[in-house]
C-alpha cells in the first residue's frame, strides 16, 4: 500500500473484480471524457490478461479504507502513462490531485525513468487541473486523438520530468 495524507492507493486484487465492474459499467464514473463501454467480469479478466507487466491500477482509498476511485499506469516506450477516476460523490475534495502525486512519488523513486505523462480530453477542466497541481506540464494537444461517446475529440497531453518532480512531495511510508 502506498500511503498519502488523505488517501492511501491499495493495488487491485483479482477479488475486486465485481466492484471495479461495477464502476466500469457506470457511465457516470468514467464521464463524458473517457471512452464510453461496457465490460463483464470476463472482459476485465481478459483485459488484465493481455496487459504489459508494468501496468498496475490501484484503488484510491480513504483513511477509512473506503474505495473511492482508481488509478492505474503503463509503459509507453521508457515512459509512465498514467489515468484515473473519483467516484462522482466524492470529487471537488482534493483527493484526485494527492492520489497523482502519490504515483507520481512512486513511479519515480521505483522506476528509471525521465517522464510521468498523462492524455486528457481538451474540455477535461478537472482532469488538466489536478494535472497542473500535481506539477505536470502541458506539452500540446493531440488532434483527433480519441473517439469517444460518437465524435472524433482532441486531446492534451502532460508531462512531469523527473527534475521538474526533484523529490517526493507525499509518498514517505510504504508498507
Ligand atoms: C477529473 C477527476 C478525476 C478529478 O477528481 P477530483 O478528486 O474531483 O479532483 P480534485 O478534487 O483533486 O480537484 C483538483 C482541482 O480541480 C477542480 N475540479 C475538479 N473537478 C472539476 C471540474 N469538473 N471542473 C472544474 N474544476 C474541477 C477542483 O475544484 C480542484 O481545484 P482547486 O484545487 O482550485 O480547488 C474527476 O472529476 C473524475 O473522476 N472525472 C471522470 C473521470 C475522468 O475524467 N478522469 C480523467 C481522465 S484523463
């Protein structure tokens, strides 16, 4: 477990399959600015099956060990891609922004590598907000880059360098 003040991130287990399908399926979870599906358990099971080793999502859980959102990250050639989702009850509370911060502490202190990076669609105010509170640049948009919910949208993509990120700013204890 990776621990933050506020939230802790917990790895997803095979056992929360039925929850995170149950997020999946929740067009509400996901929003307008991410693909729009829907997946059964098999899917997900799938779906994990042909991951890169390297990627891994975790829930967001509060002090309470409530699961209130994930986030996950994968390799994109020797960078770190990252994504993630709050529960629509628990957004607006700061939790998104110190759950990035936490992985982006833990990608690099784990992994050699120069770029945490992340895409958002261009209307995505939350999402390119907590990009920009976690120390993330915007680097340019991405033309057409994603079909989601029957059009064709651009994207912005983020970055942080590791001397941009120079130290970790909430990941002090991992147990
Ligand atoms: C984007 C998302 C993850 C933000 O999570 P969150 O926990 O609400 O984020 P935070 O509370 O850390 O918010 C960070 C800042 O963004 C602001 N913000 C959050 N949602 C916002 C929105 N929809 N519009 C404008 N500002 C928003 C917050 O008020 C906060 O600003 P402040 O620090 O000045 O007060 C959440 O809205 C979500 O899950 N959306 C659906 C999935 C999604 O779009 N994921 C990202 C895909 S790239």
């Amino acid at each position: 477990m990776l621990e933050g003040k506020n939230v802790n991130l917990r790895i997803v287990e095979k056992e929360d399959f039925p929850l995170v399908t149950e997020w999946l399926n929740n067009l509400d979870f996901f929003g307008e600015y991410n693909p729009l599906m829907q997946m059964s358990r098999a899917d997900l099971q799938k779906m994990r099956e042909n991951f890169d080793p390297d990627e891994k999502w975790f829930f967001i859980e509060k002090k309470d060990c409530s699961k209130i959102g994930n986030i996950g990250h994968r390799p994109v050639g020797r960078a770190q891609e990252i994504g993630y989702a709050v529960l629509p009850s628990e957004r607006r509370k700061g939790y998104c922004s110190e759950a990035v911060k936490i992985m982006v502490d833990y990608l690099f202190l784990s992994k050699d590598i120069a770029r945490v990076q992340a895409h958002t669609d261009v209307r995505n105010e939350g999402s390119q907000k907590v990009l920009g509170k976690a120390g993330f640049k915007k680097e340019g948009v991405v033309r057409k880059g994603a079909f989601f919910w029957g059009e064709w949208r651009d994207g912005c993509l983020y970055s942080i360098l590791r001397e941009e990120w120079k130290e970790p700013k909430i990941l002090t204890r991992a147990k």
